[in-house]
C-alpha cells in the first residue's frame, strides 16, 4: 500500500520547504507502521484492487465532490461492490460514479466554513482528516496542496479509492496520529482541526500542537463542540458525551477564544455556530451503525441520552503571529 501514497512526489514537491526534512523521514515511518498494520487491511486492499479501471468524463471539487462517466450495469455492480467492500463511511457524501450517502453531510459543514476561507494556493495542512472528503473540497477551493493525517486505516483506504481515479491532483492522506508529527513544522500556510479537539485530554496542547505545524502569519481553522457560557464556562462529561467515550472537554466559544489566545493565536474570531440535526449526521446503507438520532434524548432533541447538551458545533479561525 505504501508505494500507493505517491510519497515520492510529496517529497518532490516539498523540497527545499521547511517540510523537506519531515517528508524524507516519511516512508520509513509509515513503512514502520505498516509492518504493524491492521488485522482488515488485506480486506480493505481487496476492494481497492477490485475497483474497475475508469477515466472520469467529468470532475466536480468546487459545489460538491463528484466524478461521473458512462457506466454500464456489470461496471457498476463491480464499483458499488468494490466500495461497499469499504463500510462505514463516515464523511461525505461522494459521487464516485455512484451516490456513496455518508453518515455525515460533510457538505453542509464546508459550505458553513468555506466561505470564510482564502485558500487559493496555499500549502494546507488537516489534521484528523478522516476519509479525505475535506482534502478533496480544499483543493478545489483553490489550495495548492493539501496533506491530511489520519491514524485510522480504513479511512486512509476510502482516500486511496478517490485518489483512484484523481491521481494527478496534489493530495495526500498519511496514516499518523497528529502526536506523531515533528515538533516545530512550521510549514504550512493553513492548518485544520475539525472534530479532533473534544477528543484531547489536553486541549492546550493540542493547541499548541497546530501552532507548531503553521508557518508565521498561518492560519488556523478549528471546528468543535461547544456548549453555552461565558469565558470560563467548560463542560467534561462524567463519562459518555452523546455515546462517545473519549469526550473530554466541551467550552463555551469565549472559552474557547480564550484558549486560543492564551496559545498564543492572534486575530481571534468565531464565524460559525451551528447544532447538529438529525438530518446532517444519520445512518445510511453506507453506514449502518447508530447515528446522531439514537445518541439524543428521544423526548427532547435538545438533549443528548446522557441529559447534556446536544451538540453544538463552531468553528473559529485564528492566526499564528
């Protein structure tokens, strides 16, 4: 799978950057990781060999992520098998010649965003990339490359299975966990964080983590849940956060904004607050597991089964100075 990621066109492009020295150290470290693998990853290669070769008749990154041609139907049972051999699919949707419906609406989320985001050319870091679907949205708002981690190997596959049939477009989905990326980056004009902070025992570390991999004048997008209050108002769950079990820390937005500044960040501010339907995070066919609509109170949406605030997502943006 390695020589899949197309590391040696990374390093191609990022030499003579700040980040040359990190991606020459690249293959050995996921050449590492590979060795330990996981016990799904021959299924999962299974499928991504099984995908039928195709030449898409027309690319779509800007108002959606779609790729069409002509299919005839034993082309298309081939596909929807060989991506079906892939569930769940969490991030989304994709029109991979066929209408994959992901558990999230993933668009409705980046069309909050990216209107507040000047892309165009930069070098663009996400960290907790998922699947990739946000990887695909920022090259076609105009980034110049983008690189997402991610340490979750299925996730790194459904990358592989667009990236199939986008072989030439400068994106890059490497299987490591943020810890794992070199202290003092600073190599990237735009970094990304969505869905990961909450997930942090330390959050300021997380923080300062992102800050690290920014070159100066950077900036950072952050997207996570929130909850209402004033600067010094944070909720840890006792235990589960609407199911989940690794939730540590919920602030309001001011104590939020406070934490970027005591980061270090600059130019502070929040651009989107929205709470998370039914309709924007539901199981599928394509993700049959309990969604958003079995984590919430069944009297009361406002409420999540655990009687906490339902979620609540913002997403703010920040500059390293």
């Amino acid at each position: 799978m390695i020589e899949k990621l197309d590391l040696a066109r990374l390093q191609q492009l990022l030499a003579g950057s700040p980040l040359a020295e990190w991606a020459d150290d690249l293959p050995a470290q996921i050449g590492a990781k590979l060795a330990v693998g996981h016990g799904d990853l021959e299924r999962w290669q299974a499928a991504l060999n099984a995908l039928p070769a195709l030449t898409p008749s027309q690319t779509e990154l800007v108002n959606e992520f779609r790729l069409d041609a002509p299919l005839d139907e034993a082309t298309r049972e081939q596909l929807l098998h060989a991506l079906q051999g892939l569930i769940p699919w969490r991030k989304g949707p994709f029109q991979l010649f066929v209408h994959v419906d992901t558990e999230w609406r993933s668009d409705w989320k980046w069309a909050r965003v990216a209107p507040h985001l000047d892309l165009k050319g930069k070098r663009v870091l996400d960290v907790g990339c998922g699947n990739g679907y946000y990887l695909w949205r920022m090259l076609g708002a105009g980034a110049g490359s983008v690189i997402g981690v991610d340490p979750n190997w299925l996730f790194l596959c459904q990358f592989l299975a667009a990236k199939r049939y986008l072989p030439d477009l400068p994106a890059w989905h490497l299987p490591l966990a943020s810890e794992e990326l070199p202290a003092k980056l600073q190599g990237f004009d735009t970094v990304f964080s969505m869905g990961v902070l909450y997930h942090r025992r330390s959050p300021i570390d997380h923080l300062l983590e992102l800050k690290d991999c920014l070159r100066k004048g950077g900036e950072l997008v952050l997207e996570t849940l929130v909850v209402e209050g004033d600067a010094q108002q944070v909720l840890m769950p006792e235990d589960r956060y609407a199911m989940m079990r690794n939730v540590w820390f919920l602030p309001s937005v001011p104590a939020l904004e406070l934490w970027l500044r005591r980061a270090g960040f600059v130019d502070v501010r929040c651009v989107d607050v929205s709470v998370t339907s039914v309709a924007e995070q539901r199981a599928t066919e394509w993700m049959r597991f309990q969604s958003l609509p079995d984590f919430l109170d069944p009297e009361d949406h406002s409420r999540t089964v655990e009687n906490l605030p339902a979620p609540t997502r913002a997403v703010l943006i920040a500059r390293k100075p």
